[in-house]
C-alpha cells in the first residue's frame, strides 16, 4: 500500500495518512543510523585463547544477542546486520570462532579440527557469554 493510495482513497482521513508518513520517515531514519558505540573486545576462553569479537552497543539498556559466524566466515560478516540490530534497540557481540578471523588458535590436523568443535566450541560460547 503506497500513500498515493491512501491518499485518493475517500475513506481515510488526513490523521491516518499523516501517522503513515510519520512512519514510514521514522523506519527510514532508523535503519540508516549508524550503531552508536561499536568496539573490538578480547573474549579471554578458558584455556587461554583469546577469541576477538566485536560489540554493537544499543542506545539504551535492552537485550543482547550473541552471533558467531558461519565456517568459511569472520565475524564481520554479522556487521550490517548487527549495526541494525543495535540501531533497533539489541546489544549484539560478535565473534570470531578460534582460528578464524583475528582470533587465536590454530588446528594443526583434521582431526584436531573436529574435536574442537566437539569439546572446545562450547567452552568458546560459554566464555563469549559472560
């Protein structure tokens, strides 16, 4: 539904049009707002790997949300949509898992590799959730 529609429509009247227009102004400002407090923090994991991560402060105190990236992926993937996330009133901390992006680690085999994500990942999570 368009205004124009709204507007040539004989049934609405100028309060419902105008809050329409309010409303649409008010979403179009929002979403282009940048996030008003972005910084990289040190998520410190129980071994002692320093996993890096990226908090999306909100303007106000709220819920948070935790993004971790795909496999092939850093946490800065999760950047646009953590920036509207914040924008809209959500805390969000992105991470890079261990070994990706900037964060410490390494697999030295496949097998290692495989047992991280069994055993380790969790205790990553565990760490970027406190």
């Amino acid at each position: 539904m368009t205004l124009m529609h709204l507007i040539r429509n004989k049934h609405m009247n100028v309060r419902r049009i105008f809050s329409f227009a309010v409303t649409i102004i008010a979403a179009s400002q929002l979403a282009a707002q940048p996030a008003k407090s972005v910084r990289v923090v040190d998520v410190k994991s129980a071994d002692g790997t320093i996993l890096k991560g990226t908090y999306f402060a909100a303007a106000n105190p709220g819920p948070g949300v935790l993004l971790f990236h795909q496999s092939n992926r850093t946490r800065k993937s999760w950047d646009e949509l953590a920036a509207q996330l914040a924008a809209i009133g959500i805390h969000v901390l992105t991470v890079d898992s261990r070994a990706h992006g900037e964060s410490g680690g390494k697999y030295d085999t496949e097998a290692n590799r495989a047992a991280y994500w069994k055993t380790g990942w969790p205790s990553d999570l565990e760490a970027a959730f406190q």
